[in-house]
C-alpha cells in the first residue's frame, strides 16, 4: 500500500492575544495502546497514490476495522513495520517555545531502504508509502472555529526515502503557505540503538504563531496500508487538553437550606462557562450513605449540552425522611464536562474522532440542615403567623374601607330620601 504513517499533534487555540504568552510546567496525558480506529472519510472519497515511476492511482478506503486490523497482524508476522502508537504525551512551555514528546507504546523502527521496491504500478498491497509525525494549529476566534491555522510536520517519503520538517499556514479555505521547510531531516538520533527510540519530540517557536494564550492539544497517531486494493487509513488519538485548563462555576440557589421530617425543597443548580468550548454536562450527586438514609434527592436533568461561554441549569429536588436524623450534612455535587475530540483538516475528506472524550469536572459543596420535627407549640404559632395574621389583616384592610365607604353610603341615601 500506501502505508501513510502520522504521529500528530493538535493544538487547537481558542483565542489569541499577541501580547502575553502563557508558560508552564510540565504537563503529561495517558492514553489507552492498541486503540487504533479507522480515519473517517466523506462517501465516495478517494486516496491517492504516488507509484515509483512516477504514476498515480485512486483507490477507495477500507470501512471494515476488523480487516484492517487483520492485516496489521499479518504484516507483523512478517515484519513489515507499523507505527506504535501512543502510551502518553508530556509537555511544557516557557511562555515562547512549545516543547512535545510523544512516548511511544514500543520502539520505533525505519521502514527497509528498498521500501520503494513495493511502490510499483497496480499495487494491491505494501506496509510503506510514507510516514509523518505532525503538529497541527488552530487559531479559534468566534468567527473561524474549524479547522487547523498552522502545521507542523516530519515527515518520510516512501519514494525518496527520507525525511523533511514543514512549517505551514492553513488559510480558512484550505489553501497552504511554507513558512519553513527542511530536507534530509532526522528526527532521530541515529547513534542511539533502535531501543532508545521510543519517544519523538516536538518544538515549535510561538512567535510563528503570534504567541497564542489560549489553545488546547491533540495527539494522534494515523497509519495508512492497502489491503487488496484498498486503503486502510488508521488512526490513534488521543482527548483534547487545554492550556490553561477551560474555567467553570457551578452554584447551587440557595447554597443551603432547612428541612424537617417529611418536608421538600427545590434547589437551582447552575452551571457557568468561562471558556470558548462546546459539551455535554452531566450532573451527579455524590451522597453518602448517611445522607441517603435520611433524604431523597432527584435531578430534573443530568446531561445537558453547554456552549462556548453558556450556562446551563438542572431542578434538585430535595425531600427529607419522616424518620431522618437531626444534624448538619454536606452534598458534594459534581458537573462532569464531557468535551468531544475530532481532528479535521479544512477542504480535506478526512476526520479523525476519539472515542474517548475529554473529561473535565467540578464540584459544589451543598449544605443540608436536618430540623427535628415541629412541636404543638411551634405548629401553632406557624399556623397563626401564616393563616391568622393574613386574614387578621385583610379584615383590619376592609374594616378600614369601610369606615369610609359606609359614611359615604349613608350621606348619599339621606340625599336621595330627601328628594
């Protein structure tokens, strides 16, 4: 086949301010091995590939995982190179240099020096056509959210057989412009034996991207092979993370409250973003099991879509026991940010979609007071103040109207008895 190999990674920028940087420490994500799924396409898309003497040919995509799979173990039997895909991801910033690694599940190695021997015209099947490890940009603003900005790629030719750096703009339509290119470049220290090489790192200058403040990750591992004609196009991703990390408030009104034995109260949940991101909100209760025993709580809604910089509310109703136990009780409760990752080149056929979506979470600590039950005295003074005053007043309200209303009638009925 064409064997397109990519290790990526996608900084997604939300915002830009091109006058601070943001710096950090060491940061790491873990992703799951063997996790590979196929690259979605658009239907009837097609792949192109470059033969030795310098034909092409089109072929269709493979939509079948399992025989894509299939031939990855077969081709290993035979030693024909896949990529290993990704165990985790660390990186940091200083505030003007972004630096990556990527740690790979097993040790990488090159493709054959003759590997451009399978290359010929009419191909059904080959492990190679080219490899890459790339860094893809977007810059978001409330206008362009789809869609890289900026590329960064190494990548290795199956025809030439070595490797080349690229730096690219993406412009919103799709069209690309070099901002830097590196032929005959090596991403690997060749002195190193072949066990050393199980991580590739990345470092990409800021100011070509006008120091971006707010961005977020993505990592991915693509490996393109034909199987009988067709391509497989597989892919390993890992979730989006953010720099900084996205801010969310989450209040609950009132933040307390009383109950007694038998009585229910409804509480507001809210939930705000500071952040230009789209998910979905699942809301949890994390009762005790002494808590349990003496209330009943239910949600109106636990999975709620939120947008960029949205908010979003949930019902939480609250009912006490008749048998509860007076005290003071805490209800952790958790909004759970579930954010999609999906990898998209503008004007391409190609997507890539984690099944795994990034999980954020935070928590508000609600305050429940349990009340013992009411006495005859405290009943009755209740039923005074809320029923008795209430009429008390209204009739105190009539009898003054009429004090002045009656006079009036009376004047007007002599008038008229009079005439």
């Amino acid at each position: 086949m064409c064997a397109a190999t990519l290790v990526a990674c996608f900084p997604i920028f939300e915002g830009l301010d091109v006058r601070s940087t943001t710096s950090f420490s060491r940061q790491e994500i873990v992703d799951p091995e063997d996790d590979w799924t196929l690259v979605g396409v658009t239907p009837g898309a097609f792949f192109k590939v470059m033969t030795q003497n310098g034909t092409s040919e089109l072929l269709r995509y493979e939509d079948n995982v399992a025989e894509c799979r299939r031939t990855r173990y077969l081709d290993s039997l035979q030693h024909h190179f896949h990529p290993p895909d990704i165990s985790s991801v660390s990186y940091s910033s200083n505030g003007s240099i972004l630096d990556l690694t990527l740690w790979l599940s097993s040790p990488f190695r090159h493709p054959p020096s003759n590997a451009s021997e399978w290359m010929s015209p009419g191909v059904r099947g080959s492990p190679w056509y080219s490899i890459g490890y790339l860094v893809s940009v977007g810059v978001h603003t409330a206008y362009d959210v789809e869609g890289p900005d900026y590329g960064l790629a190494y990548t290795w030719d199956v025809i030439n057989g070595t490797w080349s750096r690229q730096i690219v703009e993406v412009s919103p339509k799709g069209d690309t412009k070099y901002l830097d290119y590196m032929d005959n470049y090596s991403i690997f220290d060749e002195n190193n034996d072949i066990e050393s090489r199980t991580h590739i790192s990345f470092s990409i200058n800021l100011a070509q991207l006008s120091h971006p403040e707010h961005y977020s990750l993505v990592f991915s591992v693509n490996d393109y092979f034909i199987h009988d004609g067709r391509v497989c196009a597989m892919s390993d991703i890992t979730s989006r993370v953010h720099v900084p990390p996205p801010s969310f408030d989450l209040t609950a009104l009132p933040s307390s409250i009383e109950l007694r034995p038998g009585e229910e109260k409804n509480v507001r949940l809210q939930l705000s973003s500071n952040s230009n991101i789209q998910g979905q909100v699942h809301f949890n209760l994390d009762e005790s099991d002494t808590l349990s025993r003496n209330i009943i709580s239910e949600l109106s809604s636990d999975e709620i879509n939120i947008a960029p910089y949205g908010i979003v509310t949930s019902n939480l109703n609250i009912k006490s026991l008749s048998n509860a136990s007076i005290g003071s009780y805490t209800l952790p409760i958790v909004a759970d940010l579930d954010i999609p990752t999906i990898a998209t080149t503008r004007r391409s056929s190609e997507f890539i979609t984690n099944t795994l979506s990034e999980n954020l979470n935070t928590t508000s600590y609600f305050t429940i007071t349990l009340l013992p039950p009411l006495s005859f005295e405290q009943t009755l003074d209740i039923f005074f103040k809320e029923w008795v005053l209430p009429l008390t007043g209204i009739w105190t309200f009539l009898a003054g109207i009429g004090a002045v209303i009656v006079p009036l009638l009376i004047r007007l009925y002599r008038k008229n008895k009079k005439k």
